[in-house]
C-alpha cells in the first residue's frame, strides 16, 4: 500500500511514518501544508492518503475537496487525535476517518475493506 501522509506536525508525521513503515506500508511522501499535500498527491499518485482534519491554514475537509476538483483516485481517509471529528461526515470526500491513537496498516485496510475499495 502506497501512502501520503499530510498533517502539520512533523513530529507526529515522523511517528507515523516509522509505525505505518513498520508494517508494511510504503510512505511514499509527507506534506505539512495542504498545497504541498495536493503536489504529493498528483505527483506520487499514492493509493492512500492520511489527511489531518486541523492543518493550520485550513483543514483537511477543504483539502479533501480539492483532491475531488483535481480528480484524485486515492482513497482519502481523515485523521485527528479529537476522535469527534469520526461523527463528522464526510461529505463523499473522503472513504471515512481513523483516529490517530488507531491508525495502523490493519485499521487503514478494514477502512479499505469496509468502503468497498481494493489495492489489488
């Protein structure tokens, strides 16, 4: 599984990294902001990106639809550590979100799974 991970703490990008690494997961590139974000994405074309809800200069729902707009095919899927924001829908931008305290390659896969979409 190809990943993008976008959130505006490099501390927490770099934990995620080595923990999602770790189990198999090939981290193809980090963003802190959301244009360095949409560059990773269309750039490395991965098959899941990780968006932090919060990035600072705007959140990750407008980010989200702007990976719609450029017709990005990676499954989009919200993190945060405020698990509050799991009762937040989606709005179709998105296959669902995880919070960070959960996130591992298993939960990104049951996400996959549970939206119907496959790596293969």
């Amino acid at each position: 599984m190809r990943c993008l991970l976008i959130d505006d703490s490099e501390e927490v990008m770099h934990a995620l990294e080595r923990l999602l690494e770790r189990q198999g997961v090939d981290v193809v590139a980090k963003a802190s902001t959301a244009d360095a974000g949409l560059r990773h994405v269309l750039a490395h074309k991965p098959d899941v990106v990780l968006l932090d809800v919060d990035l600072g200069e705007t959140d990750g729902f407008e980010l989200a639809k702007r990976f719609a707009a450029a017709g990005v095919d990676a499954a989009v899927i919200f993190t945060s550590a405020h698990p509050e924001y799991a009762e937040i829908p989606a709005e179709g931008t998105a296959i669902g979100f995880i919070s960070k305290a959960s996130l591992s390659a298993t939960s990104i896969e049951e996400m996959l799974h549970r939206a119907g979409r496959s790596l293969d």
